[in-house]
C-alpha cells in the first residue's frame, strides 16, 4: 500500500472511480483511514503527488484524532456512561463491582475478557430494549445482531433483522435505549421521513438530547481496543 513517508509514515488507501474526475482526499474521523479517490486513467505517481501537496493537512486532520490504545488492567473504560476501572479478579467470571471492572486470569487476556464481558452485556440491554420497543409497536424483528461497525450505530434490515454496534453498551444507558427506538422505528417506517420521527418521538420522546450526545462524543468509543476478538455475535 502506497504511504508519505515521514514520522510517522501515513498509508494511502487508492481507490479509481469512474465518477471521479480529479484527485480528492478523505480521512476517516472513525479509524484515520486515507482514501485518495482517482479518476480510472489517473497514473499512481500523480495521486501520489497529489497527497504529498496535500500532506500538513492530512497530518492535522490526525493529530485532531482521539487516540487509540489496547486496554489492559489498570486502563479506565466507559460501561454505561460510567468510567471502571480493569483491575484483578479473583474466580472465573469478569464483573462489575464499584467502579471496577474485575477481570480474573491472565493479566495479558484482561482486554480481550473485558470486551467479550461487554459484548454479552449490551447484547442483554440492546434485546430488552428492542423487544420494549417492538412489543409497544406491535412489530417484531426477526434476529439482533452485534458488530463492531465504525460508519454507524445501528440498522435495520428489510427482513426485520436489526444489527447494533456493541459499543453502544459504553455510552450512557439512554443513548444505548435510544438507538434501540431507532431502528425498531424502522420496522414501521424504513425511511426518516416526519412519519418516521414521529415513531421514534412515541417510543423515546426527546430523542435529540441523545442523538446530540452520540453526534458529540460517539466517536470517542471507537478509541478502545479491546484485542484481537470476533467483530460480530449473531
């Protein structure tokens, strides 16, 4: 993969298009990820140079970025809105207790533990939620899915399946609800007309305070790595 060197070295991810008719870049607010989009017939050297022109804004868009790390014991993370803290368990079951989250055995597989122990936790919460809200609009969806998704929270499908990120289970417990309330809207409404807001105003009213937080500081939970876990529990 292409990159501009320096310190550190930026990646470049190319993509041609055919409805591209000159050189544009995008960073990722959720990942950093550089795209440099290209006409078909663009030669690689002049994307490159293009991107190398462009370079002190690229790097500021970076340094703007949150943080990533890998969590391990004595690292803070958000459950439910609250900040615990890993710390070592005894047993064989991760709980919360405080403002701990006490994670037994192997002090180099905390990380992982703790993010399968929150993959679990929100799929209880976002299944009550859903299962709430559906049972109010006497419309039932057919499977809920986890991911680990980057470009949004939650979506529904026109079978009825609903898929959630699983970091919601960070965010405070409203905005969590209110996801919820979202997509099961959709199962009436697969739009975002005025009818469709409606919906949601009937099952979570005063939606916006919750949308705004998400707007605000969602993309802050895509900062923790929890290791190298399965992206999705069907």
């Amino acid at each position: 993969m292409p990159h501009l060197p320096g310190s550190p070295p930026v990646e470049i991810t190319l993509r041609r298009s055919a409805r591209a008719k000159r050189f544009s870049l995008r960073v990722s607010r959720l990942d950093g990820r550089v795209t440099l989009s290209m006409p078909l017939r663009a030669r690689e050297a002049e994307a490159l140079r293009f991107a190398t022109e462009q370079e002190g804004w690229i790097r500021g868009v970076l340094a703007e970025m949150p943080g990533r790390r890998v969590v391990g014991l004595g690292d803070a993370v958000p459950v439910e809105g609250q900040m615990r803290v890993l710390t070592q368990g005894t047993g064989r079951s991760v709980r919360l207790e405080g403002d701990s989250l006490l994670v037994p055995g192997d002090p180099q597989q905390a990380g992982v533990r703790a993010g399968a122990f929150l993959k679990l936790m929100a799929r209880d919460r976002l299944a009550a939620a859903c299962d709430r809200h559906a049972g109010r609009l006497g419309r039932p969806y057919t499977r809920l899915t986890l991911r680990d998704t980057r470009s949004r929270w939650g979506s529904c499908a026109h079978d009825g399946a609903l898929m959630f990120s699983w970091r919601l289970i960070m965010a405070p417990a409203p905005v969590l609800d209110y996801v919820a309330a979202h997509e099961v809207a959709h199962l009436e409404q697969m739009n975002h007309s005025p009818a469709f807001w409606s919906v949601v105003e009937q099952l979570f009213p005063r939606w916006q305070v919750q949308r705004r937080w998400l707007h605000g500081e969602g993309q802050a939970l895509h900062g923790y790595l929890f290791g190298p876990q399965s992206d999705a529990t069907d």
